[in-house]
C-alpha cells in the first residue's frame, strides 16, 4: 500500500512529540546526558504546530499506510525562492526499512519545486543513530556541504546537505 500525505486537522496536540520521541528512544537512551535535552524542543515545536496550524502546522505532514500512522515530515519555505529547509524526517520504529523516509523527503522536494524554491538544505549528525539518515539524504541527491560542532554535545559534528533543483 503506497504513503498517502495528510494535514494535522483532527489530530491532538502532543501528537508530534510523542511520535519524535518514539524515533528517537533508542537514541535518548543509548547517551541520555546529550539527547534528553531534546524532548522540551519536540514538546515546544508540537506547541508551535497545533497553535499555529495555518502556519508552522501547515508546513508538516503525516503519512500513513491506510488509515495507520507511520511519520510525519516537516519543511520551512520561508527563504523562498532560493532556499527550503528540510525540517523533521520522522519515521516510527515498527516502519522502519521500507522507503517511507525517503518517500517523506521526496515528498518535501516536490512541494519545495511546486514553491519555485530552487535549493534544498537539511542538517542531520554523525551520531551512530543517524547514519540511516546521511545514506537516505545522499541517495536523494543531497551532497555534503558543511560539518559544525553538534549544539549540545561536543563529541558529535551536524552535518549540513544541500541539493539544487535540475533546470534551476
């Protein structure tokens, strides 16, 4: 059954923050000194998604197989038209290894191309736990374009991707 991709209206807050935390379990738990300090930040942006739904909520999407819930990615347009920014890329454990992260971005590329945006830019880490996402981001077309200090924990580098549109 193919991803379909659908707003927040009729969903409950606290719905994103448990879906990121879900994700990212195994990571808060395998180094709990440098991750647990996100939890208020997934708790602060579910807050900015369901108090803003025209704004921040509507530049995030849920995805589902059938009527079940698998992720959710988010996107921010407003350095239109050169840059997009890719934001969560969030997909729960039980649907994991089956295209439906890659699906979510390529998803977010579409709508950054029906925006005019010409370049797309998103940031991950180095962090064990992310090397799904860096092997996804490339084979998306992303190349590497930066590595800073990961804001939290010194041990670890964000690494920054970005990917100009063809015919741009």
């Amino acid at each position: 059954m193919p991803l379909r991709f659908t707003g927040i209206a009729g969903r409950s807050p606290g719905l994103i923050a448990a879906m990121l935390t879900e994700s990212d379990a195994e990571l808060v738990a395998s180094d709990a000194e440098h991750w647990l300090a996100e939890i208020p930040k997934w708790e602060a942006y579910d807050r900015e998604v369901f108090d803003s739904p025209d704004i921040v909520g509507a530049c995030l999407f849920l995805s589902l197989v059938g009527d079940e819930l698998v992720g959710f990615a988010s996107y921010d347009p407003r350095q239109r038209p050169d840059l997009g920014i890719v934001g969560h890329n969030c997909v729960l454990p039980a649907f994991r290894g089956n295209g439906y992260g890659t699906a979510q971005i390529r998803e977010v590329l579409r709508r950054f191309r029906d925006m005019g945006i010409r370049r797309a830019r998103v940031t991950t880490c180095n962090h064990p736990f992310f090397v799904p996402a860096q092997h996804m981001y490339a084979a998306c077309g992303f190349a590497e374009t930066a590595r800073r200090p990961w804001t939290g924990d010194p041990t670890h580098e964000a690494i920054e991707y970005e990917l100009g549109f063809v015919g741009d």
